[in-house]
C-alpha cells in the first residue's frame, strides 16, 4: 500500500462518528431486542410464558 493511501485509509477510518465500543454496544442492543422477539413468539395466549 502507497504512502498516500494508506494516509488516506487511516483518514478515513479517524473520521468515523462512533468507536468500535459504540457499534459493540449497538450490536448487543440488536441481539436483545431479536432474543426478546424470539422469546414473546412462543407460547400461546393463555400459557405461562406469555403472560410472565
């Protein structure tokens, strides 16, 4: 890789808004609310599980 791209790659990669902490983060939040959708799908109506 060039000087110039590889100044420009890094460039690049400090303009980003969020650190990988933040997408991290994001991605834990996703897979909750998915588990949680999982989990409220089974079940019935009038069973123990849907209405705890």
């Amino acid at each position: 890789m060039s000087k110039k791209m590889k100044k420009e790659h890094m460039h690049l990669i400090e303009s980003w808004a969020f650190t990988s902490k933040n997408y991290i983060i994001f991605a834990v939040g996703v897979l909750l609310i998915a588990l949680g959708y999982i989990v409220m799908a089974g079940g019935e109506t009038t069973s123990t599980q849907s209405l705890t």
